[in-house]
C-alpha cells in the first residue's frame, strides 16, 4: 500500500492517515467475510502498509499566543475548551473523548481514566485550578443531557439531539478550529499532550507526579512499589504550573 491510487485517471497520493483507516477497513471487512465463509483467508492481513508509515509527525507545544487565543475563545469556538483541557491534563485526545461524568470528582479536583497501557488505565488525573471551572461546565451539561460522558456536542443536521465526542469527531473539530483562530494548522492532537509535559518540565513538576498524570511506564522499584502518592500530592504539583 504505497499511498498512490488513481481517479480520472491520475494519480493522486493518499496521506498516512488515510491509508491507516482504510487498511483498517479492510481487514475488518475480510475477517468479516472469513468468519462468515464467504472468502478462505483474509488477504488484507497478507500486507501492510509501506515503511513510509514509520515517519512520525513532528510534535511541538503550543505557544503563549496561541494559548491566549484559546482563552479568549471559550464559549465560541466550540474545540477551544477541550484543547486547554488537555494543554493543562495531558490526556491523550482519545481519552478525553471516552471520560465518563462518574469518574469526574469536582470536589477533591482529580478524574478517573486513561487507555493504551498498564500504567495508563484508569490512573488519576488532578484537576488544574484553571480548567476547572471548564470541567465543571461540561460536566453539568452532561448531567443535564443525562450523558454518561463528560463531553458531548449537537448533531450538526439536528441541533436538539446531542452525542458524545469520538476521536474522528474532535480531530475534525480542531483541525477546523486551528485555521480559523490563527493557530499553526501543523498542530496535531498529540501536541496538548506535548505541551503539557513540556511546561510541567518547565515548573519544576516532580518527576514521578508527571509520569502519574499522563501514565507513562515508572521504571523505579522504590517509586513504582513502595511509594505511595495522593490525589492531593498529584493536585499541589499539578498546581505549580502558573
């Protein structure tokens, strides 16, 4: 799958994240189609996408700007809340997306979640002093709503029926929104994450309070076992980003 196909009869290239959906179709479809013995094996698992995959998006934090115009945003555009909650989180976007309002403690300031990884599942994220009255609105929107999810939109074709985000949804979301606030368009949904960790670097964070937040893997016996960190601890670090 070289990222090369044809339409009225020249030739077009297909980006990386297309060519990822569309294998991924197909080899839904051909396991389909086996399990229900309509083909003998399922060719779409016989390739894989060529090595020109492996090159990686660049990923840079946001900068002071384009922050502000974030800020200066919410409650207009509709992307510019979720992406300082994840500026100020470090969840990833997919896992914004799947939150649930009864993992949500507004109170003690933490939320329950996270996917991918041992260390990234169901771990503890603090609640930073400046996103929480954002929180706090989806929240009783969701409440409101009767979701189950903490952030939900309107149906575009039916302004009075509302859905919970999905990654599709919220990538288009922002890829729309950065054009049309000035926001570099060469951001990508893994840069909130970036930018989290990069300014929680910048503050002086402790080093096991980041790894925590954005679950990634503590290699330290001492830490990873012995050591056991509160909600509160998490929330005093999380804090010291201004």
């Amino acid at each position: 799958m070289n990222g090369t196909a044809i339409r009225y009869g020249q030739p077009i290239k297909i980006s990386v994240i297309s060519r990822v959906k569309l294998k991924f179709l197909y080899n839904q479809l051909f396991d389909y189609a086996v399990q229900n013995e309509y083909v003998p094996q399922n060719i779409s698992r016989m390739f894989s996408i060529d090595s020109e995959i492996i090159v990686q998006h660049e990923h840079f934090p946001y900068t002071e700007e384009e922050l502000n115009l974030l800020w200066n945003n919410v409650g207009v555009c509709e992307a510019a809340d979720l992406l300082l909650i994840q500026c100020y989180s470090g969840w990833r976007s997919q896992e914004l997306c799947k939150l649930k309002v009864a993992d949500v403690h507004l109170e003690e300031r933490w939320i329950e979640g996270g996917i991918k990884t041992k260390s990234g599942k169901h771990r503890q994220v603090p609640i930073h002093k400046k996103i929480l009255p954002l929180i706090k609105r989806r929240y009783e929107q969701a409440q409101e709503l009767g979701s189950e999810y903490l952030f939900n939109h309107p149906y575009e074709r039916w302004p009075d029926r509302w859905t919970h985000y999905t990654y599709d949804y919220f990538s288009n979301l922002f890829m729309e929104t950065f054009p049309a606030l000035g926001i570099n368009p060469e951001h990508r949904g893994h840069d909130g994450r970036v930018h989290f960790v990069t300014v929680a670097k910048k503050y002086n964070l402790d080093e096991y309070a980041i790894k925590r937040i954005v679950g990634h893997a503590i290699k330290d016996l001492t830490e990873r076992v012995y050591t056991k960190r509160s909600v509160d601890w998490l929330v005093q670090e999380i804090d010291k980003i201004v």
